[in-house]
C-alpha cells in the first residue's frame, strides 16, 4: 500500500507539475491572445457618428461590459453595438468584458474634428435663397435656409457614419418650415476647398428638396484671415433702373468679423434692411449673398451675389455681381403693376463700391453735378368739361349744355432735367450738395390784352427741385414739381377756355455711388421716383376691384 | 492533504511566472505593424461638388472588431482615460440647447415669459460656447419665439459678438422683429448695436417717420 500511495503521490506530483506547465502554456497563450487585442486599434471622429459591433467572442456571451469609451459612445445591450458620436479627441483604451469570455482591450483613437469642417457656414441656393448653418467641434448641426418667402430650419446631432477628412463630412436631413409646409430633404457634403487660399475654408456643397435646388455655403474665415483681405468699411451701390422702372440702392457696412449689413430702398419704395456675411470663396473672391423677401412681394424677393473687387493696380474697392449678370427682383403680388396678377421679373445691375461717410465731396465733383435722366412722368387723367348748344332741341334758341370728359394730360415738359447741384459750402471740405433756390413758376399775361398766356417755366429751377445729402450714409433725397396745363372747361358756345395748372409733386430718393468699376460711366449717383397709378381687376364674383400701385421711374444725378 | 498541498503550491510555482512571463512578454508585444488599415466607412462623392450634384454618401457596413493582425497606429498622444459624466461646461451647454428645444417645443408659451429662462440658461455657457450657443438659437428658433432672445440682446453687457449675431439675425427675419429691435436698440445710446440700428433706419426710414420721430 505504501508503496502505491507513494506511487501515487509521485504521480500526483507529475500531474501537479504537468497541469502547472499547461498553466503555463495556457497563461502565454491567453496572454498572447490578450496582446493581440491591446493591439487593434479603432478610428474614429469627433462629431461623426460612430457604429461598431462586438468582437466574434462576446457574439452570445452574457452580462457585456464596455469601459474606457470616449465620452459619447454607449455600448447598447439590445443591438450589442457601440455607438454614439465622440465628442472628445484623444486615445483611449476600452476593455470589453463578459461572464465566461476573455476580456478584450483595444485603442480607440479618436480623431478631431477638421477646422474646416466645423464653424460657421454662409451661402446661398441658386435661383434665390439664403443659407447659413454652424457646426460645433462636437459635429452637431443647426442652420436654416431661406427662399420664396419660407423659412426652413434644420438640425442634426452629426455628421453621417462613414464621414472623413479624405472623403468630406456629409448629413442628411429634414429642413422644416414649421406646420405649413412639408419638410424638404436637404443633403450637404462638407469639404476642404479643393486649392484653398486658406487651409480653414470648407465648403458645404449639396441639394436641398425634390426639384434638387443646389445648395452651397462657405465656412466664415475670418477670425483666422489676413485683414487685409476684408473689405472693411461701408460702400454704397444703386441697381440700374430701365424701361419702367426706376434705380433701388443699397448700403452696405462691412466689419472686421466680416459681418455685413445691408440697407436700401428698392425701386418701387420698398424698404429692406439684412444681414449677411462676408464669403471668402476658393478661388479667393470676397462676396456676399442679398436675398430679401419683403412680406409684400408675396414670395419674391431680392436675389444677388455682391463681390468686392480690389482694382487692378489697386485703389479703393468696387462692387460688382459675381460672375457677372444681374440681380433677381421678383415681386409676386398681384396688385405689384397695372396689369392685375403679372407681378414682376427684373434684373437690375449693381454698380458702386466703397464710401467714405466722413467724404469730402469736393475731392470727387468739384465741379458740380447735374440731375440728368429723369424720366417724364405719366399723363394725369384730367376731367374736362364741355359747353354746347343742345342742337336736337327744337327750340328756336336751343338751350346749353355740358358734359365731362376724362382726358389724359402730358406734363408740362418741364423736368430737374439739367439742373445744376453744387458741392457746399462753397471753399473747404465739400459735406453737402445744393440745388438752386426754387421758384414758383408765375402766370404770364399779354400787357395789351391782358390775355392769359400761360406758365413761365424758364427759370433756375422751375421745377423746385429740393435736395438733401446725408453725408453719412450717400443717401440723397428731395422732391420736384411736375406740370399739367390743361384746357379744363371749354365752351364752345363763346370759344371761351379755361386752362387748368395742375401742380403734382413727385418724391425721390437715391444714392451716391463716388466709387465703381466704371468711373467714367457719368453716373454719379442713382435713385428712383414713384407716381401712384391705379388699376382695377375683376375679381370671381365678376365685380371690378380697383387698386393702387406704385409706378416707379428713374433719377439720375450726373457727374 | 500534502498532496493537495503539494499540488497548490506547484500550481501556485507554475501561474505565478507564467503570469510574470506573459506580462513581460505582453509589454515587449510589438508586432512589425503593417500599414495602418482604418476600419473606418468610406464616404465618397460621385461627381465633383462644383457641378452641385447630390452628394452621395456611400455606407459601408459598420466597422467589426480589428482581425488579428490589426496594427498598431504609431501616436505619441497619451491615453485618455474616459470621461463618462458630463463637466459643468457640458451641462451648461446641454441645458441651453435643452431650454432652445423646449420653447420651439411649446410654441404656445409666450416668448416674452420664455425670455428670462432663456437667458437664464444662456448665461450659464461658458463663453467659449456662447457665440456657437446663440447660433443653435437662431437657427432653429421660429420667428414666433424669436423675442425670447431680447433678454439678451437687450443686455448690452453681453459679448457685443452674441449681441451682433443676434441683431444680424432679426435683419432677417419678420418687418415686426426687424422694425421692434431697430427700434429699441436706437433708443439706447450705450448699446453696441446702437449705431448700426440708427445707420439702418436713417436709409430705410421715409422722411414722414422720421418727422413724427422728431
């Protein structure tokens, strides 16, 4: 028996010594294992959505844990996934663990989000719109997108898994407009601007709605951009009238944070104010969006790109519509013109450029400026009334009567047309313009018969042209006389006439534009006067609604 | 019983360098790593983004768990140890997004009663985060509630930079907003937007309202 039990205990021994050694291996192996574990490595991006399944081993394994993730991610126990969006960068290591299954570490390094990628965004759609849209470093995604009238707004945590630095940072989402209009999709890809001037500029490009409107925004780089690139200051600019309508203006005062703030008056008299921001594009233009939607224009709007142009050889800078063309100015209300439910379509070209608010205007019209281009307003409807004989009265004195006509009446001819303005006071620094003092015009009489011969109109200013510069803002306003003379009672039964004066005084307003592209052009500054016209429509019921709107025509002031 | 014991310590002799071996062998662990294969998803555009095509966003599946032979990326940057709870700065920015969301949420609220928690919350932001903070504001608020915000613009001790993005932001928005802020800020001397409202109102301003004014 000994000799067994010592049998067995060697053999105890031997078993002892071979499990330890099978420890041994086992623990090598295990730990090898475990090595090649620590060794993987996940990549992943703040603000970029993240997905990730559980390693094989833990596919069925029971009570997983997941520790060491950046802030973030969550491992979900239902889908047996990580998943989130990182919010911090850096490198962190996360043990996966579960009842029964070898823990597993591996490195997740978490990259930041690119500069570019992140900030502020501005931009337009094509065919008109505005569009803006901030990124925080964390990816998460608000902005809103403005056209025809509507506002939409959107939002999202981050950018879509699958984003990168390489391949660009892209979302998909629902832009939505409130309870009244369905959501449109709107898709964006951010990307660095393919030959930047600027490392930090991203560029948004992408499609919003089912008619796939483009979409493109620009990241504001000017926190981080050579000042001398902003064009700070104000800059005064006028959109061309034309046949049937008269010159809008725009003022614009440009920050060193490369914000914009635009005032003006359209050319029918309506007043828009907006803001903006400074683009700087990848080709290196400086530009910024217009699109104002004024309520009454019943979804139109004002729709431009304005660049800011440094002239060749230098100088002080110019405005221009980048790439050319012309502004979109669409009213789509249907009391907008004569012709009931047509609105409007015009396309003005801007001129103007940079403004001095403290301006000497001596150094740009020393000698004077001339009102030049104004247009005649329209003919007054004027009621005439007419005397007769009744000649189908059989009475051997047939009695007399009368009756009115309505009649269009042409002015008088007499415009600010050639008016001279001069630069005041009349030695120094040149802060204002002045037109002559304005005259009435008088009566005139035959001095034999006493005849009524009619108005005298040559004079300085027979128009009684007024005129007040803000020097501040380039703004010019004033008012002028318009004429109509007109025989309002004629009696043919004596060849006696009546004459009518009728006085209509017109408003008009404008801006002075010293600086542009084309300085020789001889538009000095350009605005607009209204005349109200009156139009009627039939409306279902077939009755006549009548209806007032603003005729718009063009004032010029020469140089 | 010597046997049990004599087997626990030979198990014992046997772990405890295996346990010291794999530990030296895990620290001198350092495969020859072949290029670093990111199982990060590919994004690709189809066409170049100045033809203004939709982009295209090509998912590949979600990344699985590295293979065996999953490099080691070459950093110097120190492990980060995680950070699971939220820092003050963290709450403060969740709770003013939080507060954004809840008054577009319950648009029947008054903006004007709204207008103080907002503030509230927004003077909680670390001011590093009030400039993308205001911006999370304007961008979703509705012009509805969009006087919500006055509690801060109106405190012309906030950052002029918030108080510019807010202003800029009611340029654009409804002739009521625009005309009730321009108006208001015109009013107060001190307020840094104060001269950019009166510039705007003395071009968009007809001369009739700026006589009843006077």
């Amino acid at each position: 028996m000994k000799t067994r039990i010592h049998s067995m205990r060697e053999l105890f021994i031997n078993l002892s010594k071979r499990i330890a050694a099978f420890a041994i291996v086992l623990q090598f192996v295990f730990f090898c294992a475990s090595a090649q574990g620590q060794g993987a490595y996940i990549d992943s991006i703040t603000g970029v959505a993240f997905e990730m399944s559980l390693p094989a081993a833990f596919a069925d394994a029971a009570k997983v844990a997941v520790k060491g993730l950046p802030a973030g991610l969550k491992y979900n126990a239902l889908t047996r996934k990580i998943t989130g969006v990182p919010t911090k960068s850096g490198i962190f290591n996360v043990v996966i663990s579960a009842t029964g299954v070898p823990a597993q570490t591996l490195t997740m390094n978490t990259a930041a989000l690119p500069v570019w990628a992140y900030g502020e965004f501005n931009g337009y759609l094509e065919g008109g719109g505005a569009a803006s849209m901030t990124v925080s470093a964390q990816g998460k995604i608000s902005g809103k997108l403005a056209s025809g009238g509507n506002n939409y707004t959107f939002s999202t945590t981050a950018y879509a898994s699958g984003s990168s630095p390489e391949s660009g940072f892209a979302f998909t989402v629902n832009a939505s407009a409130g309870k009244a209009l369905p959501p449109l999709p709107l898709a964006l890809l951010v990307s660095q601007a393919a030959s930047p001037s600027i490392q930090t500029l991203g560029l948004a490009d992408g499609q919003l709605g089912s008619d796939a409107t483009p979409v493109k925004l620009y990241r504001n780089v000017w926190k981080e951009t050579d000042a001398a690139l902003n064009p700070i200051g104000y800059y005064t600019a006028t959109l061309t009238g034309a046949q049937g309508y008269g010159s809008g203006y725009l003022t614009f005062t440009v920050t060193d944070k490369g914000r914009i703030k635009t005032a003006g008056n359209l050319a029918d008299g309506t007043a828009v104010s907006l803001s903006g921001t400074l683009i700087l594009d990848d080709t290196g233009r400086v530009f910024t969006v217009i699109y104002t939607s004024p309520a009454a224009y019943n979804g139109g709007c004002l729709f431009g790109l304005v660049e800011f142009v440094t002239p060749d050889g230098g100088g002080k800078m110019f405005l221009r519509i980048l790439d050319g063309g012309a502004f979109l100015w669409k009213n789509l209300n249907p009391l907008a013109t004569a012709e009931y439910a047509s609105g409007f379509l015009r396309e003005p070209v801007l001129s103007g450029g940079w403004y001095n608010t403290m301006i000497n205007l001596r150094d740009y019209y020393e000698n004077g400026l001339t009102v030049g281009g104004v247009e005649a307003p329209p003919a007054l409807q004027m009621t005439v009334r007419y005397i007769d004989y009744n000649y189908a009265s059989e009475a051997e004195n047939p009695p007399r009567i009368s009756w009115t006509e309505v009649t269009d009446v042409a002015d008088a001819g007499v415009s600010p047309n050639g008016l001279g303005l001069s630069v005041t006071p009349a030695t120094g620094s040149g802060t204002g313009l002045t037109a002559p003092m304005a005259q009435t015009p008088a009566k005139m009489f035959d001095p034999d018969t006493k005849e009524f011969l009619g108005y005298n109109y040559d004079l300085d200013n027979p128009t009684g042209l007024t005129l007040k510069l803000t020097r501040t803002t380039g703004i010019f306003k004033g008012t002028f006389n318009s004429y109509y003379d007109y025989v309002s009672v004629d009696d043919w039964t004596t060849g006696k006439q009546t004459t009518g004066h009728v006085v209509k005084k017109s408003s008009y307003q404008g801006a002075l534009t010293p600086e542009r592209e084309d300085k020789g052009d001889g538009m000095a500054g350009r605005g607009f006067y209204l005349t109200p016209g009156k139009s009627e429509y039939q409306n279902l019921q077939g009755k006549l609604i009548k209806y007032t709107y603003n005729q718009s025509y063009d004032f010029i002031i020469l140089q | 019983m010597r046997i049990e014991a004599g087997y626990r310590l030979m198990l014992i002799c046997g772990l405890l360098p295996a346990v010291l071996i794999g530990a030296v062998l895990l620290r001198s662990f350092n495969p020859v790593a072949p290029a670093h294969q990111s199982p990060v998803r590919k994004v690709s555009r189809d066409v170049k983004t100045s033809e203004h095509a939709k982009p295209v966003i090509k998912r590949e599946p979600a990344p699985k768990w590295p293979d065996e032979s999953g490099s080691k990326k070459e950093s110097g940057a120190a492990v980060v140890p995680a950070t699971e709870a939220k820092t003050l700065r963290e709450q403060a920015v969740a709770s003013w997004e939080n507060q954004i969301d809840d008054v577009i949420a319950y648009a029947d609220v008054p903006a004007k009663e709204s207008s103080w928690l907002i503030k509230a919350a927004f003077d909680k932001l670390y001011k590093d985060d009030q400039f993308d903070g205001i911006h999370y504001g304007l961008n979703l608020l509705p012009d509805e509630q969009f006087p919500g915000l006055y509690g801060i613009l109106y405190d012309k001790n906030e950052d002029p930079e918030v108080l510019d993005a807010i202003f800029s932001d009611a340029l654009n928005r409804s002739e009521e907003i625009k005309m009730t802020v321009l108006k208001s800020l015109r009013k107060d001397r001190e307020h840094p937007m104060f001269f950019e409202s009166s510039r705007i109102l003395d071009v968009i301003e007809t001369e009739e309202e700026k006589m009843t004014r006077k």
